[in-house]
C-alpha cells in the first residue's frame, strides 16, 4: 500500500505544492474541451474516449488546472490517477486501494458523507480489470464523488462495460485532430494564401492528425511514432488485453488491409479468401477494430434497408495518417501523391462523423455520391471532388440524386475551388475540402 501512495502523492503535487499547475493549461484546447468541461457540473460521470495519442491526458490537466484555480475549490478534494505509469499494478484491488485512501487520508470523509463534490480523475482506466463495478459501486452511493475517466480505444471494447453504466455516464469521443487543430498547434494563421495552405493541408494527411508529433520536422520518425505508439500499440496490445483474439496475426493483417484500402467497397467473402480466414472471422474482427476506432464503416443507403450485414459498405480508416503508416511515405510520395484523392476522402469520412454524427453513401447502378448526412430535417449529399477543374459531368449524379430526393442544397468538396452553381434550381456548393470541418457553420449562414 504504501508504494501505490508514493505512486498516488507523485500524481497529486498540489496537495503539498501551493499554486501548483500542469503546463499543459497554457496549451491550445481541443475543438472539443468545452463540451466536456461543461459536463462536470451535472452529475454524471464522464467518459473522454479515443485513440491513442489524441490528447486526452493533456485535456484531463487542462480541466485539473481549471478546477484548481477555483478559489472555491479545496484542492484535497481533487485526485488523478494514471493506470499507465510505471510501477502501477493494474488490478482491480488497487483501484480500490486509491478510492478508500483518497477518501479516508486526502478527503477525510468517508463516501456517504460527502456533500460537496470531490473528483477523481482516472486516466487510461480501461487496464483496470472490472473498472465498471467499481466506479459504479461508489457513483450510485453518493453522486458527489465525480469520476471523470480516460480510456484509449479499447475503453468500451466490451459492450457490457458501457451497459453497466448506462445513465450514469456521458461519454466524449475524442477524434484525431482536424485541420483547423492542426493549424493553431502549429501556430498558423487561417487566412493562408491558396498555395500555403494546399501544401500545409498534404503535410496534415500524411502525419498531422496527432498532437504530440505535429511539430517534429521529421516525417520518418512521426511515421515510425504513428505505427509504434497507435497503430501497433492497439492491434498488439490494447485488444489483446481486452478480448479474446484467437489469432492476433489474422487480427493484425486484415487491419492492415482495410486501413490501405482505405474509401473502397468492402466484401467480407472476397476478404477472407482473400486472407485465409473464414468469413465470420472477417466479420468479427472488422467489428472490432470498429470498436478499436482503427477504421469505420459506412453504409449504403440507396434502395431498400435491407439486413445491416448485406448491405454495400465502405471501410475508411479512422485517420488518414495510416495510410502513410502502411505505404511508408511522406507527403511527398508516389503513392500518396497518386492517392490523393482517396486519402482526402478518408478525412472527410471521419470529419463528417464528428460534425454529423450517421454517414452513409449512396451508390445505385454503378454511380456513387461519396457521403450523405442528415441536415436540418433533410439529407445533405457530399462529393470529394479533389480537383483544380470541376466540370459539369463532375457533378452529374450529385445533381441527380438531389432531384430525385429533391434536395435543393448539395456540396462538392474541392482542391481549392470556392464558389456556388446553381443548376435547375439546385445549389451546389463547392468548398476546398480543407474547410470541411467549417461546413455546418458555413451552411448554416
């Protein structure tokens, strides 16, 4: 016990440190941050969910900063606690072990007694066998203890994890960066000129996606940090721990596939000929690396709802950056270069999940329009048109898809082309698909 307090007092140096800070509050916020610092008023616990690497022990401190800066605030009662330090025996007793000695030394209440709020911070908690029970052991005997958690990817890998705490929980997803995040980290400005900004958006797809390495001036090394410390760390490490994978190899291989395949339809019989492996296999491991946030998937919504597992899907992979993780390239490559197009279309996949939340395409008779969300009571139908050039053939199934559902407001993501057409009363949008993130704002006006 008392090595897990020596790890537990390390943690919390303003308990002893008066006006102590984490540097990490006088960095650039997430586009996100608000959204979860204004769940720590309810009374709810909060989950912050994502990949690895996006940040989410960096917006735990900045909201450990905020909190400590409340001159109401009595910082014993605030506590963080990493389950990915070193020496941090990551078992279900220890997690127990920190709640009782948090309470009975730091706060000097015990639970029931509290009736003021007291928070603890769990970061990268999903290590923790049985986390579930426990937190909701103490959340349902007083509300005023306030769990705010951090898991990568695996956190919700088990259905039942998230089940348990059902009403209890708020979850935040946790993309990898935008654009826009991108830029502020590396201190641009966003009224670029045309040429700047296209070089700076290719730099971004390639490895731009993730906070710690967007300002490192070599591209092997982030590639090697992206398939290292993301990519490898889940397929090798987090979902081994948190399922049973009866062939980590399979597992590893069919990531690989999809992730380079990446905007292309998916049909799990061809894969697993493909592979070797049989077709449940396929559809089992595709579901968790779903899961995992390593790829997502992306329905066709032309013709009749038929059965979910029948029905034509895309895979993308979460972050365009896998895809110079697999080809090995910079921005500046080949097969990057060639690819262009596809990895444009792997970003605003991810992008329109985030700002719309369901993504589907609609593909009929062999004509596709890439993405169609739902917007203010409508459908809103979206090409990647990653042109200089866009002609009128560019977006002919764009314009007949919207007359068939008559939509009146459609958008052609462009390589920095800005402007309106109107085609027999239809509104076609064509925005460079680096402001993409801008999108429901700029509809809206």
């Amino acid at each position: 016990m008392a090595e897990l307090w020596n790890l537990v007092l390390k943690q919390n140096p303003w308990w002893q440190e008066k006006g102590f800070r984490f540097p990490e509050g006088s960095w650039p916020k997430r586009q996100v941050y608000q959204e979860i610092k204004n769940l720590l008023a309810p009374d709810l616990m909060v989950a912050v969910n994502g990949l690895r690497r996006t940040g989410k022990t960096t917006i735990l401190r900045q909201l450990i900063n905020e909190l400590l800066d409340q001159n109401e605030l009595n910082p014993q009662r605030l506590c963080y606690f990493s389950f990915e330090e070193a020496g941090v025996a990551q078992k279900t007793e220890v997690l127990e072990e920190l709640i009782e000695n948090f309470l009975a030394q730091v706060v000097g209440q015990q639970i029931f007694q509290l009736k003021n709020k007291v928070y603890l911070f769990l970061d990268e908690v999903q290590f923790v066998p049985l986390w579930p029970v426990i937190l909701k052991r103490y959340y349902d005997l007083n509300k005023n203890f306030k769990f705010v958690i951090s898991g990568s990817s695996s956190l919700f890998i088990r259905e039942e994890s998230k089940e348990s705490l059902a009403g209890r929980l708020a979850e935040i997803l946790l993309y990898p960066l935008s654009f826009g995040e991108f830029l502020e980290l590396r201190h641009q400005k966003k009224d670029l000129s045309s040429k700047l900004t296209l070089s700076l958006f290719h730099q971004f797809l390639a490895t731009g996606q993730f906070p710690e390495i967007v300002n490192w001036p070599d591209f092997p090394q982030k590639r090697d940090y992206l398939k290292e410390w993301v990519v490898d760390r889940v397929l090798e490490r987090d979902l081994p721990r948190a399922l049973k994978i009866s062939s980590p190899e399979d597992l590893k291989g069919l990531a690989y596939v999809l992730m380079e395949g990446s905007a292309g339809l998916v049909e799990f019989s061809n894969l697993a000929k493909d592979l070797g492996i049989s077709r449940e296999t396929v559809r089992n491991y595709s579901g968790f690396l779903q899961k995992a946030l390593l790829v997502s998937q992306v329905l066709n919504t032309a013709g009749s709802f038929r059965r979910r597992e029948r029905r034509q899907r895309k895979i993308y992979a979460q972050s365009a950056n896998f895809l110079s993780v697999i080809w090995g390239e910079d921005h500046l490559g080949e097969k990057f270069s060639s690819n262009l197009g596809r990895i444009v279309e792997t970003y605003v996949a991810y992008l329109l999940k985030w700002k719309f939340g369901e993504v589907f395409f609609w593909r009929e008779r062999g004509k596709e329009v890439d993405f169609v969300v739902k917007h203010q009571g409508g459908i809103l139908p979206i090409e990647v048109k990653y042109q200089t050039k866009i002609s009128a053939s560019d977006l002919d199934f764009l314009v007949r898809l919207m007359a068939k559902k008559k939509v009146k407001r459609g958008v052609a993501l462009t390589r920095g082309i800005e402007e309106v057409r109107r085609i027999d009363g239809q509104e076609i949008f064509l925005l460079p698909a680096w402001r993409v993130e801008e999108m429901p704002e700029f509809l809206a006006q």
